[in-house]
C-alpha cells in the first residue's frame, strides 16, 4: 500500500463529516473492526471540529501506517489559527475558549496510541493522532529510530505523483523518497515502481538499490531518488541520491548540513553514485523532501517543535512551506 496521506480541507462546518467517511474508509481498507473503526470516526470527528470551531479553516491529513504488528492510521489536523495559549489547559476536559463542552482534545488523546500537539500563538496548531487496529503488544525496546512523514498530491490530482518508504533492520533504518517527473498518474507510476524497487533490494547497498531503481525505471518518466540509511549506534547517516530529493540534518540549534545528491534521473540519466556518510548528532533530526517544499524552512523559528514527534515537524513544515503547485513530500527522522 501506498504510504501518501490523504488531505481534507476543512473550511466549514459541513466538511466535518467528509473528513469522518474518509477515516473510517481508510479504517474499513486496514481491517480494523468495527470497534476500532468507530474509534478513528470519533478522533477525526473531533479533530475537525476543532479546525471549525477554533480556528475556521484548516486541514486533515490521513495516511496509512503499514510494516508494524498491528497496521494503523496517522490523523494530522493542521491550522493556521490564533493558536493554543496553554497545551496543558486545552487537554483538561471541560476547558474551552469557543464556548464548547471543551472534551475534543482528551478525547482524541485517549483514543489514540500516539497522541502529540504543538501549537504557537497566533501561528496555528498541529494536532497528531495514531490508531491501531489493535493495541500493539508492549514491546521490550521501542524502535531506535522514530519517522513521521506527509506525502500529499497536487491539488486537482488523484494520485500523487511523489512516495517514499521505510525499511527497518535491527536498530538501523533506510528511507527512500522518490519524485516522479511531473504530477498525476504517470509520475505516480514512476515513483511507486521506484518504492517497489527499494523495498525489494533494501538489504544491499545504497549503489546497488540505486541501480535497481535505475533499471525498473527506465519504462517509466522517471524520478529524482533518496535513500538514507541510519544508524543511531554508529551515530552516523549514509546518503546517495540522483536529481532535487533533498537532505540534511537538522541540530536542535536549528543548525542543518544539506546532503549532497547528484543531477540526473533515475530510470533514464544516472551517470553515477556517489554515497557519502555524515555525523548523525544525538540531537540530529534527518529531513529528506521533495521540490514541492520550499527550501526556505528553519525550525528555529518553531521553539520546542525539534522535540515533537516526526510527524508533527513534518506536518508543520508541509503545512508552511508548501508551494502547492506540485506534490510534495517530507519525511523526518530522529533518534528516539
């Protein structure tokens, strides 16, 4: 399955519903019963509410989690509204400034396995859910490694021309982004057979998936390609990449190294690779992102977001530094 997210505008009180069906469509296509589903039909129920209510236009962003124990929905619920004063008071139910019966918040919160928020006045909010169609097992040692990602179509386009995926081995992960040359179905095509190609030869290395990619591709328009392989032990980010995927990794100073990818495309154009292997600090995170980001982004201008969940600084970043004039993708990374 595809790993790009499904977007909901939010514009009034009438698209509440809308965002309801599409989380509990996607709930029903991940198997989840009908407990779980109803489940996901409250959370995005409340989330969009929330936009509504709070902050008038907004957005919901849904996506699949796949390659766990148990598979699961991402909610992301982004706004560009007066923002939050106080997280703590906005999660205690019966507190609301809009005149509500103030529970949205909690109740979205306790329905969820992952729940995280961040908000800055006069900014907007992001609000993070994940569900489970079943309560994952507790697990000895949680993932080393902790991704979040938006991968979201041009508007107007059904499919979306960018994919990316994740492949974990032991306490080390490889991420692929792939941008297929153009928008719509053709460059859909392009990047999900560069996906195909990278989970199937993810156990070799970077060249050799490259490669691959190069080779499946080539009936294809072609794709710009990044992979990223990381390692926490190590402390250390292998990278390869052919065409504008771009990199870096990004220090809790707001600091960031970009990551060098060579010109061509892949399927049609790839002269060469090049790996090269940069310094991944304790407080690093790994950003890779297509063109369809603006390349004008510092999270130092979000106080305390380099903390947040993966999903939540990609949601962010997505959600303002869009040029929405091309699919676009961002995926994040840290060291738990």
């Amino acid at each position: 399955m595809a790993l790009t997210s499904t977007r909901v505008t939010i514009d009034d009180a009438s698209h509440v519903g809308r965002a309801r069906r599409t989380a509990a469509r996607l709930a029903t296509q991940l198997g989840f019963d009908a407990a779980a589903s109803n489940d996901v039909a409250i959370v995005a129920t409340e989330a969009a509410t929330n936009l509504v209510q709070h902050a008038r236009h907004g957005e919901i962003l849904l996506r699949p989690i796949v390659g766990e124990e148990a598979p699961g929905i991402e909610l992301l619920a982004l706004d560009r509204g007066p923002g939050v004063a106080s997280v703590d008071d906005a999660m205690r139910d019966g507190y609301s400034t809009a005149g509500t019966r103030g529970a949205g918040l909690g109740a979205i919160q306790r329905l969820s396995t992952v729940f995280d928020m961040y908000s800055s006045p006069n900014s907007g909010t992001a609000v993070l859910s994940q569900m489970h169609a079943r309560a994952p097992r507790p697990s000895a040692a949680p993932p080393a490694i902790e991704v979040g990602a938006v991968c979201v179509a041009l508007p107007g386009e059904d499919s979306c021309g960018d994919d990316w995926a994740l492949v974990t081995v032991a306490e080390r992960a490889k991420v692929m982004v792939a941008d297929g040359l153009g928008h719509g179905p053709v460059a859909a095509e392009a990047a999900a057979a560069a996906a195909r190609a990278f989970r199937e030869s993810a156990g070799t290395s970077l060249e050799a998936i490259l490669r691959r990619a190069h080779a499946a591709l080539h009936s294809t328009r072609g794709a710009a390609l990044a992979i990223a392989e990381l390692d926490p032990v190590a402390g250390t980010i292998r990278f390869a990449g052919v065409g504008n995927v771009a990199a870096a990794a990004v220090m809790a100073s707001g600091d960031r190294r970009s990551m060098i990818s060579l010109n061509g495309i892949v399927g049609h154009e790839m002269r060469r690779v090049q790996e090269v292997t940069y310094p991944w600090p304790d407080d690093g995170l790994v950003l890779v992102h297509t063109d369809g980001l603006g390349t004008h982004w510092k999270l130092a201008r979000y106080p305390g977001l380099h903390r947040k969940h993966p999903s939540l600084v990609a949601g962010i970043l997505y959600r303002d530094h869009w040029r929405q004039r091309d699919d676009v993708t961002v995926v994040v990374a840290r060291r738990r």
